[in-house]
C-alpha cells in the first residue's frame, strides 16, 4: 500500500509537467504568430500542429484570416491534418 502514493505522484507530476509543456508552446506559438515575417508565422503553426488536439487547432485557426496567402495555406493544412472528435466538432 506505501506504493499507491507514489504513483499517485509520479501520475501528478507527468500531468503537471505535461501541462506546463503545453502552455509553453501556447506562449511561444503567441510570440511566433505576432511577428511580422511570415516564416516566423509559419513556424507557429509547425510548432504545435502536431499537438493534434482543441486547444492547438483554434491557435491555428487564429492564423486563418493573416494577410500572407502561405501562412493561410499552411493554417489550413494543419488544420485538416486535426483527426480528433473535439475538433471536428468544433468545425
């Protein structure tokens, strides 16, 4: 029994680490996504399209109505790449 506190704490520990891992891709992909070359804009996008989840599609969808026709492009891309139900369903 002296064991279940541990992974209850190592549980917690992952999922804090994971959350914070998470708000600092969404930090660093707002700093990206303000400047004004659009390969930095582009490099937003890459960052967290992989993350595949809600919370990273609406960043990138935030990237849909940018002047430059590449980052747009690039913004769709990513988008239709989002296989998960939540972002489907917020579509």
């Amino acid at each position: 029994m002296q064991r279940l506190p541990w992974i209850l704490l190592s549980a917690l520990l992952v999922c804090t680490w994971g959350f914070q891992q998470e708000q600092k891709s969404e930090g660093e992909f707002r700093k990206l996504a303000a400047d004004k070359d659009p390969a930095r804009r582009i490099k937003a996008i890459e960052l967290v399209e992989d993350e595949k989840n809600l919370g990273s599609s609406q960043l990138i969808a935030t990237l849909l109505a940018d002047p430059h026709p590449r980052v747009r492009y690039r913004a769709v891309k990513a988008l239709a790449k989002a296989r998960d139900a939540e972002t489907i369903a917020w579509f």
